[in-house]
C-alpha cells in the first residue's frame, strides 16, 4: 500500500527560505557590470551608426549637387560649413549646403602694386581699386563694389581674377586680405580680413580692401625705389573677378548627426606625424585641395581654413574650379569627441591616439570614423572605412574598394 509523508512545518520553512544578503549582492554585482559592459558595447555601436549615417549623408549631398548641375546645365556645389567658435571648433565642419557660381565682378577698373622696394622681389603683388593702392583714405571713386561683394560673403578664401580683362588677359589666384605695408612690414593693427569685415558690417561703405595676388605677376615690372604701381600709377587696368559661389536661395542646411563631424585636420596620409607646426603644415590635411588652407596663419597648425570649403560639380558630372585639381579628395569623419583630443593634443604637442587600439599614456581609445571619397575627374563618389594598415590609410578609396557597409 502507497504511504504519503507529509512534510513538517521545519521542513517546510528550510525549503521556503530566500536567498542570503551575501547572494543577492553577488547577484546585483553581476547585474551592474553586465549592464555598464551593455552600455558601452550601445555607446560604441551608436558612435559607428552615427559616422556611417554621416558618411551615407555626405555622399548623397554630394551626388545629390552633381545631379543637379545636369539637370540645371550650371555647375552646382556643396559648401562644407565649419562650427563657430574658437579656432579648433573652424577646423571641424558640422554641416553642409548646396551652393551655385556667382556672376562675376568686372565693374571698374584695377591697378596693381608690388609690396616693398626691389630689395623684396618675393613680396606678393596686390591689387587695389584703381583709386590709389598706398592712400587708405576713403572714398575710393572707381567702382569696383568689392566691399558690397565682400559684405554679401562672396569675397572669401582663394578666388581668381584675370588681368586684364581681355582675350589676352592672365588669370591669377589672390585672397582678400593685405597684413603687411606697402613696405612688407607687419600693419599694426593688422590690416587682416577679420579687420575689413569689421568696417564692412559697421556700415562703411569705402573701405580699402585689397587683393593678394598668390602667384608673380606676368606684366612688365618696374624696378621701383620706393613703392610704386606696377604699371605706372596712371594706368588702370579691367580685371575679371570670380567671386566664391553663393547658397542656393530657399536651401536649410544639412546637419551632420549629433557629436559627428567632418575632421579637416585628419583627411591626411600622414596625420599622426612629427609635432611642430611646420610639420603639421604640411602633413594635416593634405588629401584636402590645398586651396583650402591659407598657410602661415597658425601658430599651432601652421594654417587655417579658408571659408568656403566648396565642391562644384560641372553639368557632365567631374568636379571643376579650383578643387578639381586635388584628383582625388578624402573626407574623413570621426565623433566629436575625437576632434577635440586630437586638437588638444596638438596644441600641447602630444602624441595622438592611435587609430586603432588603446593609448597606452591614458588609455585613450578612438571611436569609430570613416571618410568619403570624391574622384574629381569622373566626379564618383564614394564612401569606406579606414584602412587597418595605417601606413595606406585611404587604400580602399584609392582602389576604389566600397567596405564598411
């Protein structure tokens, strides 16, 4: 016969016990580094999310202005816009807009003049309203309107002008912005760009805004004992000016995602390279066109960035003006956050995080990046992950390799 013990209650108290104190703190130890390990693993997921979103997005804004430069039969653009701020935060760009070319200026006439004597051949050549070069007294009576031009941001960075306006005329490369005397002597207060955009937006309407010529003059030159025009001062000259592109009107600007932005100083072969400024001068960014920097202006970085960063793309699809002759551009991307350490690692003269793998100073590791390529003849664009092997960082864009997906 089947006999049935009934527990006792002892028993069944012993069976019914919870877990101890010990147990449970074990228990929510495990539970509090599963989750901080979860979180990082997101974070870190999140941050490549965000640089490929970013890529996708660059890439398509780019298409997107080839697409329309065929259908409008003009060449259009993207302008990559840097974040405002100190002089780290313009070295990062944060968003983009499509732009179109501007008329060009032809009103009034020029003249040009050499910096210093002949003992300073090297010295650029400016040009000037035909007015007077060495007189900054106001009114200049010649007609150029470059002031309204400059207030309007159509007189930034490297532009071109023809001298003279003829069929025989000679196109040069200058810059708005004369920091020296007619001597070659730093001004005081320096005669800079940042100096006429003050007058500008004060409401002058004479101020003497000159052109740097970046290349020798190919007219006849006099040999001068004290600053002169070349030619003579009485001969006035037409010009052909290319001003910068404008922003096609009605168009928002594209925001990169949050903490994600296109890092100038690192679109390079070489950006972890030797410290000092020379240096960095010529390894930061040289997979950028070069008329993207003005050289000389930095005491960290030995240039900075001019303001139009601008792509234009012609009607048959390749790139054209002066980025066009960079063959092959690489646009790097990384967070945020990566931007600012390299930035004050620079400033302090510090080795940077490697691309890959932990510092081992301060454990510093990078997070995720990745960069767009633009093939300026055929005007292709696409997009990749850096290269493990850091000695051809860009290998995958240069053999044209799409990985990273």
């Amino acid at each position: 016969m089947l006999s049935i013990t009934m527990p006792n209650r002892q028993q069944l108290r012993q069976q019914s016990a919870g877990f101890t104190l010990v147990e449970l703190l074990v228990v929510i130890s495990i539970m509090l580094i599963l989750a901080v390990m979860t979180l990082g693993a997101i974070s870190v997921l999140t941050d490549g999310d965000d640089v490929r979103a970013a890529s996708r997005q660059i890439q398509s804004a780019l298409e997107g202005a080839r697409g329309r430069a065929a259908y409008a039969k003009e060449s259009r653009g993207i302008r990559f816009v840097t974040r405002t701020g100190t002089n780290d935060d313009r070295r990062v760009v944060s968003s983009m807009i499509y732009v179109r070319p501007s008329p060009p200026a032809i009103e009034g006439e020029v003249r040009l003049q050499r910096r210093g004597t002949e003992t300073h051949p090297t010295l650029p050549t400016i040009v000037c309203d035909a007015g007077s070069c060495t007189d900054r007294t106001p009114p200049y009576v010649y007609g150029t309107r470059w002031i309204q031009y400059y207030r309007l941001g159509l007189m930034r960075g490297v532009m071109r002008i023809k001298l003279p306006n003829t069929p025989t005329g000679t196109w040069y490369s200058v810059v708005a912005e004369d920091p020296y005397d007619d001597d070659g002597n730093p001004l005081t207060p320096a005669f800079t760009d940042a100096t006429v955009k003050s007058i500008a937006e004060s409401g002058g309407n004479s101020v003497p805004l000159r052109l740097r010529l970046l290349e020798p003059y190919q007219g006849p030159l006099v040999a001068p004992s004290s600053p002169v025009s070349e030619p003579d001062a009485t001969d006035r000259m037409t010009y052909r000016l290319e001003l910068a592109p404008s922003e096609v009107p009605n168009e928002v600007p594209m925001l990169l995602p949050k903490n994600v932005v296109l890092h100038l100083d690192r679109c390079s072969d070489t950006p972890d390279g030797p410290a000092t400024a020379l240096d960095r001068s010529k390894n930061l960014a040289n997979r950028l066109p070069s008329v993207w920097k003005l050289f000389n202006t930095n005491p960290t970085y030995g240039f900075d960035y001019v303001s139009n960063l601008d792509i234009m793309f012609s009607p048959r699809g390749p790139v054209v003006g002066d980025s066009a002759s960079a063959g092959i551009i690489h646009l790097y991307l990384s967070t945020l956050k990566d931007a600012d350490q390299d930035h004050a690692d620079w400033l302090a003269n510090a080795a940077t995080a490697p691309e890959y793998g932990i510092r081992p100073s301060d454990n510093y590791e990078r997070g995720q990046s990745g960069y767009v390529t633009v093939y300026t003849r055929t005007g292709s664009i696409s997009s990749h992950r850096v290269n493990d092997d850091l000695s051809d960082r860009f290998k995958f864009g240069e053999i044209g390799e799409v990985t990273g997906k």
